[in-house]
RNA sequence: GCGGCGUUGGUGAAGUGGUUAACACGCUGGUUUGUGGCACCAGUAUGCAUGAGUUCGAUCCUCAUACGCCGCCCCA
C-alpha cells in the first residue's frame, strides 16, 4: 500500500470542517483589521531563506526541503511565510505604494524536513501577518493584539503571551558578549547542548529545557539591561500600547525566537490547555527591521506573526471548544424505483439550486437502508417520492424530528421548507458556543473564589 | 540527525510457530413484498504494514524498510 509522506496529513470529513471554519474565522478578522490577503509561491529560490531567515539557522541548514528543478535552479519549500511576503513586497515594489504600510495576511502550507512529534508535522499549515513599512510600535501591539483576537474569536481561554525585546543590533550585541562572558567560567556546569549553544547561540541556553532549573540561569543577565534607551523606549511604548489594548502578556526573557531576522519585540503565545506536550507555542513572530534590505530591498521597518493551525485546532479539541460546524442536511429524498429515482434526481438539483442543502440515495439500498442513512446524514426532513404522489403533484414530506409527516403540493415545496427550516433557528443558535460564564472579579491577582469557571489571571 | 514504543477487516481490538484469525461496533440482507431507527437471524479479514531471512511450516522468531505515536535537538 502507498503510505502518504512521513509526517503529511490527510484533513477531511469533521475535521476538514473545523479547519475551514477557523480559516473563515481567520479572514473575517484579518478583514476587519484591514489586512489584505496574499498568496506567495510554496517554493521559492533556496537563496531567500538563506539570506532571509539565516545562514546558520537549524531550520536552514536541516530542516529544508531542497531540490533542483529541471533547469538546475536550486529551490527551498517555504518553511516559513514571512520571507517571500518580503521578497514580494520588495518584487513588487510595494515600498512604492503611497498606502503605506502594507498589511497583508496570507495562510498555507509550509515545509520542514524535521521528525514528527506531537504538534510537528513536516507539511504544516502556517496562517500570518505581516506589516511592512512602519517603525510605530502600534503596529508590535496591533499584531499581537490581532493575533489574541483571532484566537479569542474562536474561543480559546488558556494562552498565554510572552514578550521580551532584543532590541537593536548594538544592544543585542553587547548582550550577547555579556552573557559569553557570564556563562564561560561555569560552562562545566551546563548541558551538552548548552556547551555547543554559547558560541553558536547564547541567548538560547537561557531557553534550555535540561538546564532550567539552573540557578545559574536564573542570574544570568536579563537583555532588559542591556538595551540602549532607545531600544527601551520602544519596548515600554509596546507594552504601554498594549495595556491600552487590554492585552494580557508577560515579559519573558527567554523569548528569542529561532530566526535570525528578528530585533525589537519578540513574542510568543502559547497554549495552557493540559495535555497539549512539549510543542505548546500556538504561534509567535516579531519585528524584522532589516530583512528587505537583506534580500536587495530598501529598509523597510516590518513586524509580524505566524500561528500553525493544526496546533490551533488542537488547542480547541482540547479546551472543548464547540464549534458552528454545520454537520446536518435540509432534505434526503429517497426513492424506489427507477422512475423515482430520476424525479429525485431531478427535484435535487432545482432544491440545491433554490439554497437548500440536499442529498438523495447513491448505491441503491433498500428503504430500509436510505432511512438510515437519511439518520446519519443528520437529515432534517425526508421525504420517500412515491409515484403516485408525485402524478398528483403532491410529494409527502416528514419532519424528522417531529417525525409529523405531510402531504403538500410540488409547487409549494420550496416555500414549505423555507418556511419550516427558518423556524426554531434560535434553538440551533443556542448550542453554537460552548459559553463559559464571565469573571467579573474586580482584582486580576488574588485566588478568585466567584464559582464561575473563569480564567481571569490570578497569581497561581 | 538521536532515542523509546508501536503497526492485526470500515472501526475498537483479542490471539497463536501448525488445518476454519476471538469478541464488539459498524455495514449489507432477511424476518417485515414501499415509512426506518427496537428485536432476532444471516453475511461481512484467502488476511495480521512492506520485503527478505530462520523453519517441514511464520500474523507470531530475526533483520531491513516504510509509516504512526512520544521525547531530544530545534521549532508553529
């Protein structure tokens, strides 16, 4: 048997479902906010990752999909959106564009050659946005505040924000030496991997899952410290901006984020939810103020986020969060015989056509069968075309909940099941959102004793 | 790239080095000749991820490969 690729996967039926429902979620929000939606190449030449993202980067010098095309052209597999997002801003001369900056969202599927584990996957799908041609620290608290929005508007309530800022080259710099310098007479008492990350990366030790409980890591010098003013200003204006917004967030160190592109604002939102494993980061990006130039582009000061969806409809699954999935029909026609059968197939279409959602019988079961199936379908009315009805121009027509059956006239048809379907919409509306009830506690941090079964932020 | 565990019908799974691979759900048909969902009866894997090997004989033992799950590195 053909297995499909390592680490791909195959979304239908229910979950296909859910997926295009947040994707709609995603763009109506998207919309609101006035970012408009872009479509990028899935491959692009493998130089723009590589000047992009990092010559030294795991994610490209491992993680890549590379091939040579027919003409010998090396090209990469995106793994990441926000690099031909540039390369197209910069492509199409956008900087030119008087409406500026540019705001743009885009959703799709990425690659990285990595070993699957929970919440990774080597085709992944990405949705993100990216503002490009503003240095204003709105736009840092305008992404972030999006990007909570949107998982808001599906209803999630156990994330968290992080932020931390790596301020400008010089800043990061200096950090960077600082904690070389700290880090190096105790480099025996850190990890294997921590010992390769002091040269190669060291702000990632402070990230280190082995070492965490290190106290060394603990004293270590906070980038905080080291940011010129400013890098500082900017930082607090963010975190003013995003106080404004009634955004909730933590200042955490540790964010660095594993592209090299990135400076100033940093963030990460995760997943609180239990039972999510080690891969908890729902989505994370940041400000990226020297990527265009890097790519042949003028300086163009951008920031921006990407959220992976298959973890974010997991982080549903696992909240419970019910979700508007229409998962029922209008009408199953069932039939016998082979006249019946062609009115059915007849009367589908111009019903389908008038708006409503209709099914009828496929591999000829007996009635029995259609009747079941008709239950599956979650049918909200059936009707079995009988043809002495139908040469009275009549069809009867069975309310499956109520299981009241009638008689009426063909012509009508379409009126009766308008005015039938249209009725008791309130009730179905009813069960759309799981609704938890509200805090209304006064006090963000105390132990919160109201009984609901809130989540506002209480010291744990 | 490294490590651990796994893979048996449509589904959940039991099981054994030796003729017919449990059980349950589902599905199809019948009892009931065109108004069902209950009940009862019957049918439903020439097959145990794939390929080699050991063996008189392999779904079971060995090896390899593929894929899955979980963790590490890294990352959404």
């Amino acid at each position: 048997m053909i297995q499909r690729p390592k680490g791909c996967n195959d979304i239908y039926g229910r979950e296909a479902k859910i997926w295009k429902y947040v994707e709609s979620i995603i763009d109506a929000t998207m919309e609101k906010y006035n970012y408009t939606y872009i479509r990028t190449p899935i491959f692009e030449s493998t130089e723009l990752f590589h000047r992009g993202i990092g010559e030294s980067t795991d994610i490209v010098t491992k993680e890549t999909y590379d091939f040579v095309d027919r003409g010998g052209r090396n090209m990469t597999l995106r793994p990441e959106g926000t690099a031909g997002v540039c390369r197209s801003y910069v492509e199409n001369k956008m900087y030119g564009d008087p409406n500026q900056p540019v705001k743009v969202y885009y959703n799709g599927t990425m690659y990285r050659y990595e070993r699957p584990q929970s919440g990774r996957d080597r085709e992944l799908t990405q949705f993100g946005m990216e503002v490009l041609g503003s240095d204003d620290s709105l736009t840092d608290a305008e992404v972030i505040s999006l990007a909570v929005n949107i998982y808001k508007m599906l209803g999630l309530k156990e994330i968290k924000v992080n932020i931390n800022s790596l301020g400008d080259k010089e800043s990061r710099d200096h950090y960077r030496e600082a904690l070389v310098q700290y880090f190096k007479p105790h480099i025996q008492d850190l990890c294997e991997d921590c010992q390769a990350r002091l040269e190669k990366n060291p702000l990632r030790i402070l990230d280190c899952k082995v070492d965490k409980d290190n106290p060394l890591l603990k004293n270590a010098p906070k980038i905080i410290d080291y940011l010129n003013d400013e890098s500082k200003e900017r930082f607090d204006k963010v975190k003013e901006y995003l106080d404004l917004l009634q955004v909730k967030y933590e200042v955490d160190p540790n964010v660095v984020r594993g592209l090299d592109y990135y400076n100033h604002t940093v963030f990460e939102i995760e997943a609180k939810v239990a039972g999510f494993g080690a891969n908890n980061v729902l989505g994370g990006g940041g400000r990226y103020n020297h990527l265009c130039s890097e790519i042949g582009g003028p300086e163009t000061p951008c920031i921006g986020f990407a959220s992976g969806i298959g973890r974010l409809v997991r982080a549903l699954e696992l909240e419970e969060i019910k979700l508007p999935i229409v998962d029922s029909i209008d009408l199953f026609l069932m039939y016998v015989n082979e006249d019946e059968k062609k009115y059915a197939a007849y009367l589908s279409q111009e019903l389908r056509m008038a708006g409503f959602i209709v099914d009828t019988e496929y591999t000829g079961r007996s009635l029995k069968a259609q009747f079941k199936q008709a239950d599956r379908l979650n049918a909200k009315f059936i009707a079995v075309l009988n043809s002495e009805d139908l040469n009275n121009n009549e069809i009867k027509i069975k309310n499956n909940k109520t299981k009241q059956e009638e008689i009426i006239s063909l012509d009508v048809l379409i009126y009766y099941l308008d005015e039938q379907l249209n009725t008791g919409v309130e009730e179905e509306y009813d069960n759309f959102f799981f609704e938890k009830d509200e805090c209304h506690c006064e006090d963000d941090h105390h132990d919160c004793d109201c009984g609901n079964d809130c989540h506002c932020h209480h010291d744990k």
